[in-house]
C-alpha cells in the first residue's frame, strides 16, 4: 500500500504532462513503474489508466477530432497490440527494459529535431500496426503516433484529440492481450482504477495549464521531461 502515493502521483503528472505538451506522460508512468516493479507488471498496471485518459482526452478536445484518421490508425494498431499482449510474457524483463530505453531515445531526438519523423503519406494504418506491437511491448509506441499524424498535416488540438483516440485503441487492445495471459488480477485492476483516476485529475489540470502555457514553453517542457526519462530508463537497466 505504501507504493500507492507514488503510483498515483506518477498517474497525476502523466496527464498534465501529455496535455500540456501534447506526448511524454504515457512514457513517464511506464518507466517510472519499471523502475519498481517487473516491466511486465508495469505494463499491466498502465493500460487501462491510459486507456481511460486517452479517452477522457478524447473527449476534452472532442470538437477537432478527425475521425477518419483516428479510425485507420487504430485498424493497424489494434490487431498488432492485441497480438504484442498475448506474448509479453513470452518476452524477457531486460528485453522489455531495452525497448522502454530505445522508445524514450527516440522521443527525446524527435522532441529536440535530431530525428524528423518523416512518414510516407498512406502509412497510417501500417504504421498504426508499428505503434500497436510497440505499444504492447514497450509501452512507448505512442512516439511513432506524431510523425503519423503531423505527416497527415494534423497539428495542435486536432493532433492531440487524434493522437489520443489513436492510443486510446491501442491501449484497449494490449489489455485484452494482456488479459489472456493471466497477469491481470484483481490488484491490478484496483491500481489501474485508481490511477486512471489520477491521469483525468491530471488531464483537467493539464488543459487549464495549456491555455497559460504556450507553444514554446510547452515544447521546453516536453525535452525536460524526456531527458529526464531517458535517464531514468538508462539507470533501470540492469
């Protein structure tokens, strides 16, 4: 019970953060939980608290929608992270650690322009199937969703009410891929309960903040926070 502050405030800043800064906080509780917890679990614990504050998002910022993108996004990724959950038992704790690791690298070089993310149009349900698997595998293939769907000339809340329903399918498959492997049980879903709790409080804060904050000190706000979990997922190598 003493983990619950942490896991909760963990649930807390991963909201603000991915409102504000449009990508990172998904990354944030995922690697935050890895560094306590099996990656298994940690993955376990974190799909439907995403789940539900993608959806919450969603629903936020529900007039720039663009339905059609979202839809072809999630009929790649949904087959493909429902497949990665079925198997992540099958997959070795370091293997996990390690693809963690290389998802918050390329965030990081994506957020600071060292990778341009440059997609070829059409890729979105292709590249939707990429993000799935990762999604399911190593909690961070929500990074490929930005050049997917900047590509489409989606940006501001279009981009992010998309990038949000976008997950929000890839978070629902991998917990029915995760289910089938037995992992889920009562305490994780208590904890996920919780914590989705957590990420919608966060989401609320988050927008209001938004609205204060500005283009260029939220893109700030984005490196910050992927430099610091760069570090943090590089230390919980082991």
């Amino acid at each position: 019970m003493d983990m619950w502050p942490l896991v909760l405030g963990l649930g807390l800043i991963a909201g603000v953060v991915t409102t504000m800064a449009g990508m990172g906080g998904g990354l944030l509780l995922v690697v935050g939980l890895t560094f306590l917890w099996d990656p298994r679990m940690a993955l376990a614990v974190t799909a439907v608290p995403l789940l539900i504050g993608n959806v919450h998002r969603v629903w936020l910022f529900r007039d720039d929608l663009s339905r059609r993108h979202a839809m072809l996004f999630a009929a790649g990724a949904m087959p493909a992270a429902l497949i990665g959950g079925a198997f992540i038992t099958h997959i070795p704790a370091w293997g996990i650690k390690g693809l963690v690791s290389v998802m918050t690298l390329l965030a990081l070089a994506k957020a600071t322009g060292k990778w341009k993310g440059e997609v070829p149009t059409g890729a979105m349900l292709p590249g939707g199937a990429v993000v799935g698997a990762l999604t399911a595998t190593a909690g961070g293939g929500g990074i490929l969703t930005a050049p997917l769907l900047m590509s489409a000339g989606l940006t501001g809340t279009r981009y992010l009410a998309t990038a949000s329903a976008a997950a929000a399918a890839s978070h629902l498959a991998r917990f029915t891929g995760y289910a089938t492997t037995g992992i889920i049980d009562g305490s994780v879903i208590a904890l996920s309960l919780a914590t989705a709790l957590a990420i919608v409080l966060g989401n609320r804060v988050g927008k209001h903040a938004r609205s204060h904050l500005g283009d260029e000190r939220a893109h700030r706000l984005q490196v910050a926070v992927l430099a610091a979990l760069v570090l943090v997922s590089l230390t919980g190598l082991r």
